[in-house]
C-alpha cells in the first residue's frame, strides 16, 4: 500500500514541477518582449540587423552562384 502512495506523491510532484516549468518559460517570454519594446531591445535589434546585413550583401554579390549551386544541388538530389 505504501508503493501506491509513494507513486501518488512522485506523481503530483513531477506535476508541480512541470508546472513550475511552464511558469518559468511563461514568465521568461514576457520578459523578453518586455526587453525588445524597450530602447535598449530596439537597439539590440537595429544591432542584430546591421550584422545580419553582411549576409544579405554576399547573397546580392554572388546571387548568379548561389542560383547554380541550387540548380546542381537539386538535380544531384532529387533524384532520392
């Protein structure tokens, strides 16, 4: 009888803890958004942004190549 009390109390713990989890995350996603409506989140974007442009200047330069690679690319595997 002890086992099934003991599986009982594991359970509703384990449950509690899961819970606790889910409040963890909610509360980690509201203050994200928090931070990115702030000055500083919008600088952090304008940041990421001016990083990132570095990328979409290579793919403007070497557009022609990457297209040729996706030609290639999809003749070699589309055959599976």
């Amino acid at each position: 009888m002890t086992t099934n009390r003991t599986s009982y109390h594991r359970q509703y713990y384990r449950k509690q803890v899961i819970n606790s989890q889910k409040n963890t995350i909610k509360n980690l996603r509201a203050d994200k958004k928090k931070f990115m409506e702030s000055p500083e989140g919008i600088a952090y974007k304008k940041r990421l942004m001016k990083e990132s442009g570095y990328q979409a200047e290579y793919r403007e330069k070497n557009k022609e190549k990457i297209k040729a690679y996706q030609k290639e690319y999809h003749i070699e595997y589309a055959k599976f």
